[in-house]
C-alpha cells in the first residue's frame, strides 16, 4: 500500500494494456487451434492439457504478493488457449453448436460476475489484490475467453462475413465502447468486460484469418509460426512497454460500479 493506495495484482488499464490483450487472445486461438487440429489431439485432451496449465498458472499468480506482467500475461494466454479448445468442444464434438455454446457461456459468464459483485460489492478490476477476488477474476475471465472464442466462430462460420467481415464487426463493437467510455457515463466497470469480452471473438477471427488455407479466406500461415509470431510480439510489448498494476483506496467500496 503506498499513500493509502491498495495496488491491484493485475495491470492498469491503459491502450497499451489492450495492445497486448488483442495478441494473446490471437495467440490462443492460433496456439489452440494448433495442439487441437495440427497435433491432432482433439479438442478434450487439449482441453484437459490447457485446463491444467491454466489452474497451474493461475495458483502461481495468487501465490504471489504483487503484479508481474510475465505471470500475469502468462495466465491470460493460458485461459485464451483452453477458452478456444473448450469453445470447441462444446460446440462442434458436444453438438451444442454455436448458439447454445454462447448461450450457456454467457450464463455463465454472468453467474460467475453476479456471485463476485455479491460477495464483494464490487467486479472492478482495480480491486483484484487479495486471493479470494483473484479467484473470482479468473474464473471470470476464463468464462470470458471461452465465450468469445464461441462468439468469434459462430460470426465468422456461419453468418456469413468470413473472418475479415468477423473482425470488422468486432473492431466496431470495441471503438463504440471506446467511444461510450470517453463521451458518455456509462460505468467503467460494464465497459471493461464488455471490451475484454469483445477482444477475444476478434483475437478469434483475426487468428483464423492467419492460419486458415486461402481457399476458407485465410492467409494460410502455419498455426506454429502465426503463434511463434504472436507469442514474439507479446514479448516483445511486455518488455517494452511499461506497466503498472492498478490500484484502488483501502476497500473495493470506492471502486463499485
């Protein structure tokens, strides 16, 4: 705590924060994609490998007292893999198909956010320091990544756009969010989750437009050297670019929506 300041574990939110978000739920896709198809693992293993990196990961991110980009960005790859393998199986080997898959992960997605808001009184990121709303946080983004890699797909396989048309529909979604947060009153907090929410479905379009063949209206990279590619970027940007972990005053009261 500095100054009566309480220093969140995850980072501010800033442009350079959505730069790096952007290249990992691509990476995921790709990533995912790659184990689940190039290895031809399927989607359930590849479910249960990632799952597990993910709860691995995620148990050294609480473990640890304060923010660290690598664990952190680290975690964040982690949920966007499994969120695409899972997104996957429930949609295509569980039949759910992409509407009900959606349909349940935002259910879920909205009972996980309801539960935290309950139990804390708030779902601001800028109150993620303690072990309890860590959990809470993670669930929910995982929750989130899933459903947008649901989301991504069912636009871009079946309503026709392809994955550049996907994208656009996406990137529009995000700069009328960016836009609502700097001109209007809309809370901070629904538009953060409805960015972060809406960033995975276009890291999904915007990865299969890489790694897709030219004739499904991809670019035909190799998913192992579009992910090698990305993960280099997201390197890159967590050096560079300097970060900062949020920070609210004492108890997330200040930071309810």
């Amino acid at each position: 705590m500095k100054d009566g300041i309480v220093e969140s574990k995850v980072p501010e939110v800033t442009v350079i924060f959505w730069i790096i978000k952007v290249l990992a739920t691509t990476l995921g896709e790709t990533g995912g994609d790659a184990v689940s198809m190039s290895m031809n693992l399927g989607y359930s293993v590849s479910s249960a490998i990632f799952v597990g990196i993910f709860l691995i990961s995620v148990a050294g991110q609480i473990s640890v007292r304060k923010f660290h980009p690598f664990l952190y960005w680290f975690v964040v790859i982690a949920t966007t893999t499994a969120g695409t393998t899972m997104a996957d199986l429930a949609d295509r080997s569980l039949g759910i198909g992409y509407p009900g898959g959606s349909s349940l992960l935002f259910a879920l997605l909205m009972i996980s956010l309801v539960v935290w808001y309950r139990s804390e009184g708030s779902i601001s990121v800028n109150t993620v320091s303690t072990p309890r709303v860590e959990v809470f946080y993670w669930t929910s983004i995982l929750f989130s990544q899933t459903l947008g890699t649901a989301l991504g797909d069912w636009m871009a396989d079946t309503n026709g756009l392809g994955y550049e048309g996907g994208a656009l529909v996406f990137g529009a979604g995000l700069l009328i969010s960016a836009a609502a947060y700097y001109f209007t009153s809309v809370s901070r907090t629904a538009l953060f989750w409805v960015a972060f929410i809406l960033t995975r479905p276009l890291g999904a379009t915007l990865g299969d437009l890489l790694d897709k063949p030219l004739a499904n209206g991809g670019m035909a990279f190799s998913r192992y050297t579009a992910t090698a590619i990305l993960a280099a970027l997201i390197v890159a940007c967590v050096t560079l670019l300097p970060q900062r972990p949020g920070g609210h005053a004492g108890r997330p009261e200040a930071a309810r929506i």
